[in-house]
C-alpha cells in the first residue's frame, strides 16, 4: 500500500477547502459585483431611492440628458423603490397571516392527533409537493386563485370586512395583492409545517408523560407543554419562511400585476415586489442607452439580497435548534449542525 | 372534580381536534388541486409529437424545452457535484469548528438568497460583463449557484453520521488523515450524498429566475456551443405561455407544467427511497 506523503497530504486538504469556500466565494463575488454594478444608481439617486414613489427611466427618445452628482441619465429618470418594498412586505405578511396557523396545525395534526400511519402518508405528501417549481404555483394561482378571488373570495371580504378602509372594494380582477399573499401562502406552508413538524416531535417524551400523568387534556398539553418548549424552534421556522416568501420571484410575478409607480389603495390592488420586478423591468430597462435603468434594478436587487440575508442571519439568532438547510435534507430531521 | 369545567376542558380538546384537522386539510387542498389540474389539462395536451418537435411561436412542441431544461441541469450538476461533495468532505473531516461554522454561515446565506439576484448576477456577470450573451455556460454557472449549497450541507451531513468508529479503525490500520476521508467517510456516506445530490436537481430542474436573463429562450434544439447561444427550458413556457391569449400556447404550459412536476416528482421520490433503502 502506498502512503501519501506529507505534501500530498496538505495539497488534498487545500483543494478539499477551496472547494469547501467556493460557496463563500460566490457569496461575495455577487454582492461585491451588485454593489460595484449598483454604484452608478445609488450616486444619481441618493438617499431618495429607498423611500420615492416613482421608478421612470425618462424619456428615451428626446435626446436630452440630465447630470446628477456627475452621473448622467436620460431626462427624467428617476429611481424609488418604495412600491417595491411595500409590496414585498406586504405580500409576505399576508402569508405569513395565512401560513403560520395553518402550519402549526398541520405540526401538531402529525406529531400528536393522527394516527402515525397516516401522519407518515400526509408527512410524505407535504414533503414531495415542497419540490413543486414555483411557476406551477403561478400557473394555480392565475388559473384558481386570482379567479377565486376576483368572483368569490373578494367580494365576500368587501362584505363582511368592508368597513375596514383596506378591505373596502373595488375588487377588480383577482390579480394583485391578496392573491399574491394567498399563493404565498400556499408555497410556505410545507416548508413550515416540515421544519415545525420535526421540532414539536423533539419535545421529549417524558415531558408529556408527565403531563398526561397530571390528568391534562390534550389541548392543555399541546398549549401548556409542547408549543412553549418548541417555541424558539418554530419562530426560526417562521422567519425561514418569511426569507422565502420576500424572495419568492415566479409565482408572484404572475399573480400580482407587477404595479409600478402606485402604493395599494386596498387588499386587492396590483402590487410589485422586488424580486418579481427584477423580472418585469429588466427587458425595458435594457433599452436605456445610458445604462442607469439597469444600474437601477441592480440596485433593487442590492437592497433585496440585504433584506433576505437580513431575515436569514436571524434564524440562528431567534432559535437554538432548526438549520435553513438541514431542516429540509430528508432523513437529517434539521437537528443541530 | 367540578363538571362544568371538565365538560369545557372536553370540548375545548375536541376543538383542537377539529382545528387541526381543517388545518391538515387546507393544507392539502390547494397542493391536490394543484397536481389534479395541472394532470388534468397537462395530460388532454400530451401528445408524442409534443416530445419530438421544437416550439414555433406559442404552439408546436417542447423538444427544445426538454433538452434545454436536461442540458442546462446536467451541466450545473457538473459544476456543483465535486465543489459540494469534496467542500462537504472539507467541513466534515479536515475543518476546524470555528472554520467549519464561518463556511456553514456562508454556505446558509448563499442558499437564502434569493434566486432572481443570483440570475441578476449572471446576467452583469457572464451576459454583459463577459460577453457570452444568453447561454448554456452562463445559465448552468448561475444554476450552480443554486444547487451548491444544498449539495454540500446534504453531503457534509451524510458524512458526520459515518460511525467514528469506522474512521478509527481506518487510522488504526495505519491510514492518513486523507485516505480515511476518501475511502471510509466518501463511501460510507454516499447513499445521503446522492439524496442530497438528487434534490437537487430536483430543485434546479423547477428554476426560472435565474435562467431568465442567463441561459434566454430559444424555439430551436440546443446547439453544442456553450456560449452566444440561448437555451429553451421548460419553466420558461409554463410563465410566458400561460400569459397569451391562446389556447395553443395554454395546451403547451400545461404541458410543460406537467413533463415538469413529473421530473420534479420522479428525483424527489428517487432521492428518498435511496436513502431508505440503504440508510447507514
């Protein structure tokens, strides 16, 4: 048997690392590449781009072009991206309204309520439709959900809730807001029932024992024992949906109406999201010879990364136990790595 | 005890029955009918000729989607094996924990961040930047990006679970450091490396925000050059299509959709049976 010497030893370490800090690698190259390529956006906008209204690129075809803090841009260009960031929170939180509950009620359904057979199946289920592509989530949500609530669901909150301004009507189409929560919603729900799911079956056996042996309920027990010992657990599961949620693209980009240069008047207006407007805006921003309305979208896509890693870096900050990653590989039960 | 309570305490426990169960089932629900619909109307659209031929304007067939989606996938897969199997080796057996915890901290930002931004970068990166316009190389480089850190952490969680034992026994026989990585831990935890591996092309194969602005769309067959050529893929016509007013065009992201999820579906299943099968 041949021993590999010392040096090959070292240079296997090496490359096994480089491969290890690719990942870190190519964390930085794409935020140092936006932040370099958004340079150009954030001089001429200033300060101005995280609260303005309005997203024009100017007017292409008069010729005239206008300097602002030694950077030039067609004539009446100008660059906020409130619109977006508005419709990305607001968006999110509506699934997360929808999402939460739901999903702890699914959690709890499997780990204390249904029988393990059947808690197996259902598990199973919700585990394989996680992988379904988010454009199949956009084609439901153009083919059901926007219909739903354009004839039926809006129709239904104008009446019952309409008294509350933002519930007030017109409904319009379906296509905006809600519906884009309510897909949303739909997309998070197995990724938070998943991870929750596997955090309530951690509550230690004799914990509930103990309980039972007290004469509880089960419903004493879920509230009493169970969700307050899973609780920092299912708040990182929570925020880890919330992550996904604002940097869903697809499925919002086909529900929502992409809206630019207008805030939501109500639940059912079409709104923009950021990730969802990268999309939209690109091909006409392409047509801008000064490059600014490019500059701009990578500086949209900056702020985007920042809010997501944001939301991410607090995961492991609001938990002690689920991981973004190991929670969702089968058969790692996202316990601590 | 005092009845009244108890009969409150009862019916609030039946309640909690009750919530859970409509929660299980609006769960369910939308993801059946989901699936139900896009079987339904994927299937009315199926037809072989739709495998054979290229799409032509908003009708025709989905060849070129098809080989595009495999192509485009198969190549980041190139790229994300070695880097994430052999980085999952590096974090498992040669990192020290404090170096293990800064790459895990990347490895999950990475994996947080949000698709479009990736194909974004892609797009400044490779598109422009480089030049190589909307093409093979620069959607499969973005889609790497995707499956990377998924591969490793699948892989470097594979790895931990080899029993220490093993590794012991390795280095008792007088094996380096490295061998032992190689041909113990790599071996012993290759059926949770090929899950995680597996997942993930899962995953990729459902991507459409970072190929949008990097791999393009093209109605004819992917060519054999890797760059100045755009790629046709499959979540491609399931967005654009569904959006005409034509029926043709709704036939085609039907199917599409369904061709999709069947894939989708088939790696997903396969991933986890493997690990069932011969989980260590």
């Amino acid at each position: 048997m041949s021993r590999p010497t010392p040096w090959r030893e070292s240079l296997i370490r090496a490359t096994s690392g480089i491969c290890a800090a690719s990942a870190l690698f190519f964390l930085f190259a794409v935020l140092a590449v936006m932040f370099v390529f958004a340079w150009p956006s954030i001089i001429f906008n200033g300060w101005h781009f995280l609260w303005g209204v309005p997203w024009s690129i100017g007017n292409l075809y008069g010729g005239n072009f206008v300097v602002h803090n030694g950077i030039e841009a067609p004539q009446g260009a100008e660059y906020g991206m409130l619109v977006f960031l508005v419709g990305t929170v607001l968006t999110s939180l509506i699934a997360l309204v929808v999402a939460v509950p739901v999903s702890l009620g699914v959690a709890v359904f499997l780990t204390e309520v249904a029988p393990a057979r059947l808690a197996a199946a259902v598990g199973v289920l919700v585990e394989l439709l996680s992988g379904v592509p988010s454009v199949v989530f956009g084609l439901w949500g153009v083919e059901v959900v926007a219909p739903l609530v354009g004839h039926g669901l809006g129709i239904f909150l104008t009446r019952t809730l309409g008294f509350i301004p933002f519930f007030a009507g017109p409904v319009g189409t379906g296509v905006g807001l809600l519906s884009a929560g309510l897909v949303l919603a739909v997309m998070i729900i197995p990724i938070i029932a998943a991870i929750s799911r596997d955090i309530l079956a951690r509550v230690p056996r004799d914990m509930k024992e103990q309980g039972l042996a007290l004469g509880v309920t089960r419903w004493e027990l879920v509230r009493t024992i169970v969700l307050p010992y899973a609780r920092s657990g299912i708040i990182g599961a929570v925020v880890l949906g919330l992550g996904r949620a604002m940097g869903e693209t697809m499925a919002v980009l086909m529900v929502s109406g992409s809206a630019i240069n207008i805030l939501p008047h109500n639940v059912y207006s079409p709104v923009g999201t950021m990730a969802a407007n990268i999309v939209a805006l690109l091909d006409s921003a392409m047509t801008d010879s000064t490059g600014m309305a490019v500059h701009a979208l990578a500086e949209l896509a900056l702020a985007l990364f920042m809010i997501t890693l944001i939301v991410n870096l607090l995961v492991p900050v609001v938990t002690s136990g689920v991981n973004i990653i190991a929670g969702t590989v089968p058969g790692a039960g996202g316990e601590k790595h | 005890m005092n009845g009244k309570t108890s009969a409150g305490r009862r019916m609030k426990n039946h309640l909690l029955t009750v919530l859970v169960v409509v929660a299980a089932l609006a769960c369910l629900v939308p993801l059946v009918d989901i699936v139900w619909i896009v079987a339904a109307k994927g299937l009315a659209a199926m037809s072989w000729s739709l495998l054979t031929t290229v799409t032509s304007g908003v009708a025709g067939g989905l060849a070129n989607a098809i080989s595009g989606t495999i192509l485009l996938v198969v190549l980041a897969l190139v790229f994300a094996a070695p880097l994430g199997i052999i980085g999952g080796l590096f974090l498992s057996e040669f990192a020290s924990t404090r170096v293990a915890w800064f790459l895990r901290q990347g490895i999950d930002i990475l994996n947080g961040v949000p698709s479009i931004v990736l194909g974004y970068f892609g797009y400044v990166t490779m598109v422009e930047w480089l030049g190589w316009g909307f093409s093979l190389l620069a959607g499969a480089i973005t889609l790497t990006m995707v499956m990377l850190p998924y591969i490793m952490r699948a892989a470097e969680i594979a790895m931990t679970r080899v029993p220490r034992g093993w590794r012991e026994a390795s280095l008792a026989l007088g094996a380096t450091h490295s061998t032992t990585a190689f041909r113990i831990v790599l071996r012993g935890a290759l059926p949770g490396t090929l899950t995680g591996l597996i997942i993930a092309v899962g995953r990729a194969m459902g991507e459409t925000a970072p190929l949008i602005y990097t791999a393009g769309w093209s109605n004819y067959m992917p060519t054999a050059s890797l760059t100045h050529s755009p790629v046709g893929y499959l979540t491609y016509v399931v967005w654009t299509f569904i959006e005409e007013p034509f029926a043709s065009a709704h036939a085609l992201a039907y199917a599409a959709a369904l061709i999709l999820m069947l894939m989708v579906l088939a790696f997903n299943v396969g991933g986890r049976l493997l690990l069932k099968r011969r989980a260590l």
